[in-house]
C-alpha cells in the first residue's frame, strides 16, 4: 500500500487533512494538545505510525518504541461520540485523497475497525 499511494507524502497529505477537521471539531479539539507546536508534533506521530503500518520505514517505532496504541489512548475519554468525530474526519481525508476503490476501501476498513478498538468509555 505505502508504494502504491506514493510514500510518505501521501500520508503527510492525509494527516494533514484529517488534523485539519480535527481542529475544528467541537468533540475532538479538546482531547488535543492546544500548543500549536504539540498540536503538530501529534500529527507527525500518526504521520509515521501510519507511514510504518502500511509498509513504510519504521520511523515511529524507532523514536516512540512499541506503538501500543490502546494504552497511549488511555488517558482519554473516548466513547462513541469520540469515535464516530475521529473517524468522520478520517473517513473525509481518505475519500479527498483519490485512491483506487479497493485501496480506498481496505483503508477505510482499517481505520473502522482501529477507531472501534481505541474505544475506552462505556455511553
Ligand atoms: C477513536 C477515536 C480516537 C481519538 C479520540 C484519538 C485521540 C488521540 C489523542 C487525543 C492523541 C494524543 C495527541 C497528543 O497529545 O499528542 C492521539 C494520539 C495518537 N493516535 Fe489517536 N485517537 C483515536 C483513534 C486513533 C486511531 C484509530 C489510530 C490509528 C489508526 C490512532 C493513532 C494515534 C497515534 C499513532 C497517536 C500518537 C501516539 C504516540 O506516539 O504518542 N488514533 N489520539
């Protein structure tokens, strides 16, 4: 997939994207760093984490270690409401971005399936 969508500047595009509706977002601009720096230093960790899990160079675990991506979400609230903004946005990003249909759809089943599991609070 990494090859396919053209490397790392396909995702730098698509975390750009996506971090944009997430600045916007009455549910989600909360939960994130409001340092304008941190803010940025957020969507370049999911820049690498995603670069790394769709068969990029491993950058993410080389500076963050394991990615244990539950854990690292435990510190918020994240419900279905939480869920439902993350991947609204996610979902808006990866249509924006042009792909085949079935890479298209096998990322989005991806981020469907990723968003269900960083679920950490009961409604
Ligand atoms: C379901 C709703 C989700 C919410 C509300 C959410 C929210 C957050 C927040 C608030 C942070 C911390 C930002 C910071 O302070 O640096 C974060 C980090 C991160 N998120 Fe999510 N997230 C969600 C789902 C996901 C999913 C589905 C993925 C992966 C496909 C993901 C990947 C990451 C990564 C890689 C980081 C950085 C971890 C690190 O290295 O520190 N998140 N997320």
């Amino acid at each position: 997939m990494y090859d396919r969508v053209g490397g790392t500047p396909f995702f730098d595009e698509l975390t750009k994207r996506f971090y944009e509706g997430v600045a916007a977002d009455p549910v989600l601009a909360p939960l994130y760093p409001s340092d304008p720096d941190e803010f940025e230093q957020a969507r370049v960790n999911l820049l690498w984490f995603l670069v790394q899990y769709w068969g990029g160079p491993a950058t993410y675990s080389e500076e963050r270690g394991h990615p244990k991506l539950r854990l690292r979400h435990a510190p918020f609230v994240i419900g279905a409401a939480e869920r439902d903004a993350w991947l609204a946005h996610m979902t808006e990003a990866v249509r924006a971005a042009g792909l085949s249909p079935l890479d298209e759809a096998q990322m989005l089943t991806y981020f469907q399936a990723s968003a269900a599991h960083m679920v950490n609070a009961a409604e």
